[in-house]
C-alpha cells in the first residue's frame, strides 16, 4: 500500500516566486502544508538573468515554507516561462506487430516517439513535453488510450513543447543554487490549467490565459488534449512600466497606482477624479486625472488581448472555443480586466482560481496561486496519487500524465 506523499511545486515567475508544499494521501487526497512567497528578483520575462539573485528569491520562499511545515525540501516541479518556449504539433504512425495485432503500452510509447522524432529539433533546444491529443487506429481517431485495443496501425497527433536549453539549465541551476534538485520543468500554463479547469472546459475548448508580470501564457484546449501553447513576452510589469515612463513617476509607485486606482474601464473613472503621483528624484509629487491612468492601462490592455487574440485565431482556426476563456495569474487581478477581454476576445471570460487541493484558504484561492496548486496536482498524478482529490476541477486522462514522464527524454 503506497504511503502518503510529500509533493512542492515552485512557480518561477518575473514578479514573484511561490513554493506550495502539498501531502498527496494513498486515499487521492491532496492537502496543503504549506506555502512560502517572495518577490522575484534576478528575472526577465521568465528567464534567469542574474543567477545569484534569482537563487536567493528562490530559497527565501523556501525558507518560509519549510519554516511552516516543519520540513526540509530536496526535489520540486518547476513552472517556468519565457518567450524561448515554442511548440508545434506532430503526427507520427506505426505499424502493430504480433499475431493478435493488439496495441499494447510498448506501441504506444513507440508511436509516441515516432511522432517526437519526425520533427527535427534544433541543438540548442530540448524537448520538455510530449502531449498526445489523440490516437487513430486504423484511422478511426477519437482515442485516448489505445492500449488493448486492436488493429494494423497506430497513428497519434502529439503536441510538443521545447525551450532553448541554455536558458532551461539556467532555470535549474538556479534552484540547484537554492539547495533543491528538480524532478520535472513544467510549462507555466499548463500547470495553470490543471489548477483552474474543469473537465467541460477542456473537452469542449478553451483558451487559458495566465497574465503574470513579464509574460502571458496562453494554452488552447480542445477535445480534452492541449492543441496550442504560447507565451508572449508582456505581462503585468509593461502596465506598470507605461505607468511609471509616461508619468515620469518610480516603477514602486506606478505598481501602486495600478493596484489602487487603476481601471482598464475608463467609464469607471469620473472626469473630475484626480490622483497623486510622486515625482522622480526630487521633483515634487502632483495631481493627475485618473482618466489618465486609466486611459495608459487600458491601450496597454487592449494592445496583449489583441495578441491573445490573434493567437487563438491562429490556433483554432475555424474551431470555436465553446468554454470561452479562463483568464488567471495576478494581472487577471486589475479592475476592469475581465470585462474588457470579454468585448476584445469575443467569447464568454471567467476568472480561474485555483481548486483541487484540501486546505486551501481563501487568500490562497487566488489567480496568483494557480501554477503552484497546478504544479502539485501534476506531481501527485505523476506520482501516482491524485486520482480521487476532492474538488479537483478536472478529470484530466491518465494518458496525459503518463506521456509527462516521457517528456525530455
């Protein structure tokens, strides 16, 4: 009988840097621990830039985790992003071999690995995730698992994610730095997914959308398998840079204004509102319209939904996305966001908060916690366990998973 298990997912991100430890029980429950956060330093729109700092924001979040749970972390599930992130999609087929022609698990990893090996991979990149989004037998598609059944060949459609692999080593070595090792590298916004989706969403397509402070992530799913992945290099920190370039104003100021006064819903600000924004240096502080502001935030806002959007058009094609989109991450947090996306996407928007682990608080049931709860869930799966977490959103298919550990290989 298998024992209960210590899982921590660690969401590196520009802004901010979160360590969720979880205990994954042999009954399939996942509970929280603990969770330890910091503000990230030494990052760049998800890339490592400065080793030592990005470490010490790393082991701070740690130390506070530890510190609560009474423990010491050796192994974690990272999130990370980055615009070196790419992905395409691939097919690839065999031919079944025995007398009774039955698809056993050994095919599938080999049609799997043919899949991965039709596409030629540049020597400074790696592969991270392979993602089956379905097999056909003797072209009949539709399957998800078609080990036992029978048939002459074995096709799959697969989605592969790669990153550029000096940057990935950065990554590791960071938190290697930091005194842990790393089990896995998981792509921010499926991690995301797997926190804030439910098993509808993903069968009937959507779009998540994970805002965080240097980038947004986006990841199209579509009959219950990951069709599309991309991450665009503008996030919460260009709000708050336009803030602070365009009213000469410091970045940590500008990053409160934002929070407290800012609307991407101009109609929300009266003509006749005003805010005080402190100067740079010596210069004095002023008032300015909160139109102002309202109107920066907004053109920003618009101009990453218009990227989003021309993605998911590239993505789906004539598919529509019937769940809509699911907007998470700590930029989904600023007034206004969720209305906007809903009249620039032109499809139904909700806010994701994360679901599936016991313990979780009402601070912690927040957007900006989705890629750790995700991460946990992933590791749980992975590990075995999860299977029966109460409240998890998704059902996500063994398969899913499985394919996981093929990943980098």
């Amino acid at each position: 009988m298998k024992k209960d298990r210590i899982i921590c997912g660690l969401d590196v991100g520009t802004s901010k840097i979160c360590m969720m430890i979880a205990r994954a029980h042999r009954d399939g429950g996942l509970e929280l621990i603990s969770t330890g956060y910091s503000n990230s330093s030494g990052l760049k729109k998800g890339v490592v830039v400065d080793l030592d700092e990005a470490a010490a924001s790393i082991r701070k979040a740690a130390d506070e985790a530890e510190l609560k749970a009474g423990l010491s972390v050796d192994w974690v599930l990272v999130g990370a992003s980055g615009d070196h992130f790419q992905s395409l999609n691939s097919r690839g087929a065999i031919s079944i071999e025995g007398n009774h022609q039955e698809v056993t698990a050994e095919d599938m990893q080999q049609v799997i690995g043919a899949a991965k090996s039709s596409v030629p991979i540049p020597p400074d990149r790696e592969i991270i995730h392979v993602l089956p989004q379905e097999f056909f037998l003797d072209d009949q598609g539709g399957i998800l698992n078609p080990v036992g059944l029978f048939g002459s060949r074995l096709d799959v459609n697969v989605h592969l994610v790669t990153c550029q692999s000096s940057l990935n080593q950065n990554m590791v070595n960071a938190v290697n730095k930091a005194q842990m090792r790393v089990t896995r590298v998981i792509l921010q916004q499926l991690a995301s997914a797997e926190a804030v989706l439910t098993k509808d969403e993903k069968e009937l397509g959507t779009v998540v959308i994970d805002i965080g402070g240097g980038t947004t992530d986006i990841a199209v799913f579509m009959r219950n398998a990951v069709q599309f992945t991309k991450v665009l290099a503008v996030g919460g920190a260009h709000f708050t840079r336009d803030l602070a370039v365009l009213l000469h104003t410091p970045m940590e100021d500008a990053e409160r204004l934002k929070k407290e006064s800012g609307t991407v819903l101009t109609e929300r600000a009266r003509d006749d509102a005003t805010v005080t924004v402190p100067g740079m240096g010596t210069r004095a502080t002023r008032d300015v319209a909160r139109r102002l502001v309202c109107d920066i935030l907004r053109d920003r806002a618009v101009e990453l939904l218009e990227l989003v959007k021309a993605e998911i058009s590239r993505a789906t094609e004539n598919e529509r996305l019937v769940a809509g989109a699911v907007i998470t991450g700590g930029g989904c947090m600023l007034d206004g966001m969720l209305e906007l996306a809903e009249e620039t996407l032109g499809m139904p928007v909700r806010q994701g908060l994360p679901l599936g682990i016991q313990g979780l608080t009402e601070e912690l049931s927040h957007p900006v916690y989705a890629t750790a709860v995700g991460l946990a869930l992933f590791g749980a799966e992975e590990a075995g366990y999860g299977k029966k977490t109460p409240g998890k959103p998704s059902n996500t298919p063994w398969i899913f998973h499985r394919i996981l550990s093929l990943a980098g290989n």
